[in-house]
C-alpha cells in the first residue's frame, strides 16, 4: 500500500519529463548505510536552473555527491518549471520531518533527566 508521500513523489516524477542542466547550490550528506552488503551513501542535493528566463532552484536526492557550482540534470514539469527535482529522486519529507521531531526531542528528554536527578537528591 502506497502512502501519501510515496504517492505525491511517483507523481512529481510522472510530471517532470523535461531536463534541463543546473548548477550545483549544495551538496550534503543525508544518510549512510549498507545496502545489499555495500556502503550506501545518500545526498541532499539543491540546485539552481533556467526555464524561458526565469531562474528556480530545486532540491533532490542523489547517491554521489556533487561539488558546488558542478554541473547537474534537473528534471521539471512543463507546464510548471517550479516542479521538479534533481538527483536520483525527490526528496522525501518525512525524512525532514522525522529529523526535526528527534532534534525537538532531544532537549525536552535531557530537561526531563535533569529534573529527575535534581528531585532524587532534594
């Protein structure tokens, strides 16, 4: 069973059948693991590029990294240049989210700890 997220990315790659080559904004390193017993790295990659004039930037998913200002294909939507990814793959979201929630988490949980410490010796 597909999700909302999986769903909305196969559509955004459905609608982007145009490419286009972009430059390089920025590269980082999203995730690492292994996968199928090799070393997988993941890539967040964003990326500046031109439809009729008008300049966008786009962010995707990439397994190699790429240096700023390297050149690099954007896939966009025709009837709308704004759509689009580069790299590999869109980008999914819940990974963002899912790593803010565990950023947020973490103060709350060592606030937490603290105060139990400070009550058991009072």
């Amino acid at each position: 069973m597909a999700t909302a997220e999986s769903k909305k990315i196969e559509n955004l790659k459905e609608s982007c059948t145009e490419a286009v080559g972009g430059t390089c904004i920025s590269c980082v390193l999203e995730s690492r693991g292994i996968k199928r017993n090799r070393n997988r790295s993941y890539y967040k990659v964003t990326a500046s590029y031109e439809v009729s004039g008008v300049t966008y930037t786009t962010s995707g998913r990439s397994d190699r990294p790429y240096e700023t200002r390297e050149p690099i294909g954007v896939h966009y939507n025709p009837s709308n240049p704004s759509e689009s990814y580069t790299g590999t793959a869109p980008l999914n979201s819940n990974n963002l989210v899912s790593t803010l929630m565990l950023l947020a988490a973490i103060p709350c949980i060592v606030f937490a700890l603290i105060n139990k410490r400070v009550d058991k010796w009072s």
